[in-house]
C-alpha cells in the first residue's frame, strides 16, 4: 500500500536498512517545506480515499469468492 503508488510517484521514501533509512529521513526532513512537492502530494491525495480504496479492495475478494464458488460447484 504504500511502495506502491506512493513510493513509486516518489512521495515517500522506501528503505531497507538502517543506513537507508537514516538517508531517507534526512532527505525528507530536508524536502519537507518544498511547495512543489507539497503540491505534488496534495494533488495525489485528492484522487484517493478510505472509501474508494476500500471500495476497491472488497469488489477484488467479491470476484476471488466468485471464482472460488465457481470452481467448487463444477467439481461437484
């Protein structure tokens, strides 16, 4: 949920060690009052939401029940 989008739009940063990680924050800290990336975060967060990202999630295990329903009822 979170490498993917908001890693990959380069929002947040990702690390996998100590020393990784010690760098992201840095970076972070120093990037935290840039308007333009303000900007770039603000705009992505308009598109999403709870409900939409929930919404999403439930249509995915509804189809993975489908499916699943669907192959139980062919072995009978």
């Amino acid at each position: 949920d979170v490498v993917r989008p908001y890693g990959e739009e380069g929002l947040v940063r990702i690390a996998d060690d100590v020393d990784t990680f010690v760098a992201a924050a840095d970076a972070a800290m120093r990037e935290a009052r840039d308007p333009r990336r303000l900007a770039r975060v603000d705009e992505m967060l308009a598109t999403m939401s709870w409900d939409r990202t929930w919404a999403a999630m439930e249509a995915v295990m509804r189809e993975a029940l489908a499916r699943r329903g669907a192959a139980e009822a062919s072995q009978v």
